[in-house]
C-alpha cells in the first residue's frame, strides 16, 4: 500500500507498505483525503518521538491525523462501503498518509449529506478541538467574551464558527487578508495581527484561544476576566499552559469522537457550519503541499488526495 513515512526527519513517499489488519472493535478504512497539518511537521521533526516510544508505537506511518474515506471491513457500528470521517490518535495506532488505516469505530463518524471528502477531512480536528474548549473547559457556555488568536488557521475558523453557535462575542487575530472572511465566519471583530498585536488590544476576555503558539499567560493575564481563562493551543512549561494558574485551562484532545462529531451534524448539513479549505493536492505533491503548510496567510486546512 502507499503511504507517506518519515527517513531522516524528511516525509518521504512509499508505495511498498504493508496493509494493517484491523483489531478488535476497528475497521479497516480506505483514506480518500487527510489533512496536511502542523502536527506532522512536529512529528517529523521528532517532537513526539518520546511519547511514540512511550506507547511502543509501531506504525510505519507516523504523520496524518484527521481524514476522510471508506469502510472495508464490517464494523458493529459502521457498514462497507459507508463514507466516513475522523480523527486518529495523536500518538498511538495508525496515522492517516496512508492508502489504508485501521481504526477503532469510537473515534470516527459518517460523512454528513452533502459533504465531499475533501471537505470532511478538513473538519475533525477544529470541531473537536473547539467543541472540547467550549464544552469542558469554558466557565459557562453561551455569552463569553472571547479572543481567538490564529483565528484564520485550521483550528481557529471552526472555533469561530463554534464559538458564534453558541453566541459568545468574537474578538479574532487573523493573517493578512482574511479580516471580511472571519467576519462572515461570526467574528465581532477581526484584526490582522500585523496590524494591532495583543498590546494594542483592551478588553475582558472570559477565555483567549491562542491558535498561534507564540504567546504566554503572562502575555494575556491583563486582558482576562476575573475568572477568565487562557487555552494555549499547544500547553507547556514556557507558556503557563501546564501551571495550577486559575487563569489557565489544558487543552488536549488525544482522538477521534463519533458522539463529537455526530453532534454538528445538523450545523454541517444546513451550512450553519463550513469546511474551510485552502488548497488541494495530491499525494504525489506532498513535498509542495507541506511546502504550503509552512507559509504565512492560509485559511483553513490543506488537503492531500489518494
Ligand atoms: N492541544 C490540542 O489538543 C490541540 C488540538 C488541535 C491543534 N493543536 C495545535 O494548535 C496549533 C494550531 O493548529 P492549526 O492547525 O490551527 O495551525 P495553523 O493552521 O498553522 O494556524 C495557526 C494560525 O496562527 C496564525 N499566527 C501566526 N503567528 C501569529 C501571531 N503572531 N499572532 C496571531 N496569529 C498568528 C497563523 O497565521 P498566518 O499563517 O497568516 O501567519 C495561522 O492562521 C498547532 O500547533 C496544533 O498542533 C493542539
């Protein structure tokens, strides 16, 4: 089978994997589409090869996370031939560049009416990232002051369309260009983050989603509420995502979520809630693809099709 796997810190294409079997309660899936994203640079990288050690990870395919495509296997849940999308584990199992993955049924979904593939693989990570700030970590769920730092990228579009279903007033930090598009997306206010940074900003943020990675509590502690909260996107030591801090909340979703995912399945289908894609390759072209993927001023997600 065809995959795409990591030789030297480089992801590399190979067309001579072999086909994982599915275990017990997994299906065997044919990935149609899967999303270029951040997390694979880092893996390739080797950032989480402590944690792939950790969990005695031993896929040949290391990066991919969410993907869209079609059951091959009989599931208890999930019939042949059903479109399907979802997230795989962030750390264990298969990774979705690869021509077929197995998975566990809990961690994925059906395609909802009207969706292509290319637009559902676009779609777990930034529903379930958002859905998991707004459900279990906000302090309360409707009428939230929030800024959303990164708003244009591939979490921040769902967690503005996210946070507008729930009628929280949107602040959104967004790359160059995309200030009318994250408006029509729900945003109150958007700014280019090159023009107005976050000392230029006043407020009282009940939760600050930093999407970008660059900033710290410290940052942000002046324009929380009193019980406000700071989500950085990926929490660590540096950054006060890892402290006790009252005004920090951890952010980690390890997988895939089918009552998650099935939970938009109305916004999705009355286009209440829209995939947001910046490009489309092939898997061929991922060298270009991931080139893209490292570039300033993207919306949304970039695809990469079998
Ligand atoms: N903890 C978790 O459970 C979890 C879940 C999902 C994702 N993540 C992590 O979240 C991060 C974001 O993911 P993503 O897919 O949304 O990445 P992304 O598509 O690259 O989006 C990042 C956004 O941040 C913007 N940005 C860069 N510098 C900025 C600055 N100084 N001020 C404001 N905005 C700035 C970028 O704009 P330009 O491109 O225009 O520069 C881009 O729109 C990744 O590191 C990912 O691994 C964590």
């Amino acid at each position: 089978m065809k995959g795409l796997i990591v030789k030297e810190k480089t992801i590399t294409y190979n067309s001579d994997l072999k086909k994982p079997e599915p275990g017990k309660g997994e299906v065997l899936i044919k990935v149609h589409s899967a999303s270029a994203n951040p997390y694979d640079m880092e893996s390739a990288a080797g950032i989480y090869d402590n944690y792939f050690k950790e969990y005695g990870f031993d896929q040949a395919v290391q990066t991919g996370l969410e993907f869209s495509g079609i059951i091959k296997t009989q599931g208890n849940k999930f019939n042949i031939g059903e479109r399907v999308y979802g997230y795989a584990h962030l750390i264990t199992g298969c990774k979705t560049h690869a021509e077929y993955i197995t998975l566990p049924e809990e961690y994925i979904s059906a395609i909802p009416t009207g969706l292509s593939f290319e637009e559902a693989a676009a779609l777990p990570i930034g529903i379930l990232t958002s859905l998991s700030i707004y459900e279990d970590l906000a302090p309360k769920p409707s009428d939230l002051n929030v800024l959303i730092i990164g708003a244009s990228g591939g979490v921040g579009v769902y967690a503005t369309q996210l946070a507008k279903q729930r009628n929280h007033q949107i602040t959104a930090l967004v790359g160059k260009g995309h200030v009318e598009f994250l408006k029509e997306l729900g945003a109150h206010k958007a700014y280019e983050y090159v023009e107005k940074s976050l000392n230029d900003l006043e407020g009282n943020y009940d939760l600050i989603l930093d999407f970008s990675t660059r900033f710290t509590l410290d940052d942000c502690r002046s324009l929380l509420s009193a019980s406000g909260k700071f989500i950085p996107a990926l929490p660590d030591d540096q950054n006060g995502g890892t402290s006790e801090d009252q005004h920090v909340a951890y952010l980690m979703v390890m997988h895939g979520d089918t009552n998650r995912l099935e939970s938009v399945e109305t916004l999705l289908t009355s286009k209440s809630l829209v995939p947001v894609i910046e490009e489309v390759y092939n898997f061929n072209n991922y060298n270009e693809a991931f080139r893209h993927l490292q570039k300033s001023g993207k919306r949304g997600r970039i695809i990469l099709n079998w």
